[in-house]
C-alpha cells in the first residue's frame, strides 16, 4: 500500500516546503486515513468505493507539483477539501455514524451556520438508520442516508472556512481603508484645535474671534467621524455574518464614502434642528454660547509660578460636538427625529 508522499512523483524534502505549513498537515492527515481505509476495499466489490479510492490516488499524484507555488494556496486548499468530500464515499458503513458525529463537532468548532440544522437531522434520523441490537452500527440501507448527510456537513464546513480564508484579505483591505478615512476625519474634526495651538505655541495672536464657520464645520466633522467610527464597528461585529458580496462591498471606496456623507448630512440636518429651538433642555446646546474658552491656572513649581493658558471648547460647544456625533454614528437618530418632527406637525395642523 502506497502512501500520499510515495504517490506523488518528486516530492522531495525542496518540493514539500513549498507547501503551506496547514495544507502539509492537513494532507498528512489525509494520508494516514487512506492507509487506513485502503486494506478494507477489497478490489471489485464496490465499484463506488473502488473509483473514489482510485480518484484520491490519481487526485494525490501531482499535488506537490501542481499546488507547490504559494499562488496556488486556493486552488490548493479546494483541491484538498474534495480529496477529504471523497473520502465520505469511501469510508466503511461501520465507520460512517463516528465520522459524522466527529464532522458535526468539527462544524460546530468552525461557527458553520447550519450546525444546528444538521445536528437536528441526525438526531432525527437516528432512531430509523441504528441498529438497536448493535450501537454504532446502521440498519441496512442506513449508510447511504448517514453518508449523504455526512457529504453535507462536510461541504457546509468547507464553504465557511474556505469563506474566512478567502475573505481575510478582503477584510484586511476594508478595516485599513476605514481607519484611513476614519483618521482622516479626525484631523478634519481636531484640525481647528491644531490651528489655535500652533498660534498659541508661536505666541501669535489668538484667530478664534474670526472662526464663524467653527459650529457648523465640528458638526459637520464629527458626523463624518462618528459614521466611520460606526462602519468600523459594525463591520468589525458582522464580518463572519457578510457574504463576500458585501464583504467587497464593504471595501470599496464608494461605499465608505458613501456612509461618510450620510454621516455628515445627518449632522448638519441635527444642526439646524437644534437651532431650530425644536429641541431644547440641559441635554441640548444654547448657540449663543457656542465657542472656545481661555482659561488660566497656575502652578507653583519649586521657587517659579507657571501660568498655563487652557483653551477649551464651551459646554455648548462639546453638546454639539456629542449630538453631531450621535447624528453620523447611529442610523437611525435622524430619521426618528425626522419622524417624530413630522408627527407634532401633523397633530398641530390638525388641530388647527
């Protein structure tokens, strides 16, 4: 009986390191399963089993050589994954309930979505394919249920770790480009503070008198900010939950600049609402005392009193900066206070 290792030509010591260290052992895996499989096939009294034995042999032959390039790795891993499916019809009978079980586990190790599904379905077919006389052993005609389920699991397993495999670099692209866009939005949003800190460090005169365009400009930022943050989240909660469709959906830049625009337009439409004086108590900002704050301390170091002078923004100021935020980070702020504006206005004009 032939191994993997000797059916494949040239698979020397070079040529096997050329293999992913995974995929080797997974391989490896493979191989010492078919040994063990091989003697129980007796030639010509299963020609189902004996063609997938075969296909596996012929499939094994020129692995190294055809997936031994790093390039390769997918196809690689799609190739190992159908050598394992093949197994499925070549595994005894009396072995065919333990795989299963040891699939099911294995399923519910990799969070494959059908887990419970499946595991329904082989309780529920239990009691019609076990021989009660024999545990572990399967009336006749059980095994072609028990192995087409077998297949099934096997298969739902491999989309949703080829899946992970395939989206990991589409993940990595769309986390580096939001957090670029992100951090790009929060130099916009600090960009005045940085402004008034390098006159200040240059002993220059303050140009906050002359920042009219300061309120509306942090709400406008911070939603930009706040709906990138909120991308970011979500996607970083959702990514196993995505189809890859949306996965690279997710990365594209017209989908990121996308949700920032929403952001922003959300909090300028907050903007104007709690100007508006429709919303007013402690929780909202008074504009008339919007801005930025001097503040002096001193501090008494050794012999020498240091003055420090402290800019901070109002609490108005920091009010606006929270809701605008709120505005870009949640979806669904600004439509229910759209929502609610359009239902106090339709009871007032009917009351009219």
């Amino acid at each position: 009986m032939k191994s993997l290792k000797q059916l494949i030509p040239g698979a020397d010591k070079n040529e096997s390191r050329k293999l992913d260290p995974m995929l080797a052992y997974f391989l490896g895996a493979l191989d010492v399963r078919l040994r063990r499989l091989s003697p129980t096939i007796v030639s010509g009294s299963d020609p189902v089993r004996q063609g997938a034995l075969e296909e596996i042999k012929r499939a094994s032959a020129g692995f190294a050589t055809t997936y031994g390039d790093s390039a390769n790795e997918d196809a690689a891993w799609n190739e190992a994954n159908r050598l394992e499916r093949l197994f499925a019809l070549v595994e005894p009978s009396e072995n065919l309930w333990a795989e299963l079980k040891r699939c099911l586990a294995e399923a519910a190790d990799e969070n494959v979505g059908s887990t419970a599904r499946l595991v329904a379905s082989t309780n529920a077919m239990a009691p019609l394919v076990i021989d009660p006389k024999t545990p572990g052993s399967l009336l006749p005609g059980g095994d072609m249920v028990v192995r087409s389920l077998l297949l099934e699991t096997l298969e739902e397993t491999h989309w949703t770790v080829q899946r992970k495999f395939y989206s990991r670099p589409i993940r990595k692209s769309a986390t580096r480009r939001i957090v670029c866009f992100g951090m790009a939005a929060f130099l916009l949003f600090m960009l005045p503070y940085l402004t008034l800190y390098f006159y200040v460090w240059h002993g220059t005169k303050d140009p906050i008198a002359s920042w009219a365009w300061l309120p509306i400009y942090t709400a406008a930022t911070a939603g930009l900010f706040g709906a990138l943050f909120s991308r970011l989240l979500y996607l970083q909660s959702k990514w196993d939950a995505l189809t890859v469709g949306g996965l690279k959906d997710a990365r594209e830049f017209t989908s990121i600049i996308l949700r920032g625009c929403v952001g922003m337009i959300g909090a300028v439409i907050v903007f104007f609402f709690l100007k508006s004086g429709i919303m007013s108590g402690s929780l909202f900002p008074t504009f008339s005392d919007i801005g930025i704050e001097r503040f002096q301390s001193s501090e008494k170091t050794g012999s020498l009193l240091a003055v420090l002078n402290l800019y901070y923004p109002t609490k108005d100021l920091a009010l606006l900066v929270v809701w605008s935020f709120l505005a870009g980070f949640s979806e669904r702020l600004v439509p229910s206070i759209l929502r609610d504006t359009e239902t106090t206005l339709g009871k007032a004009s009917t009351k009219e």
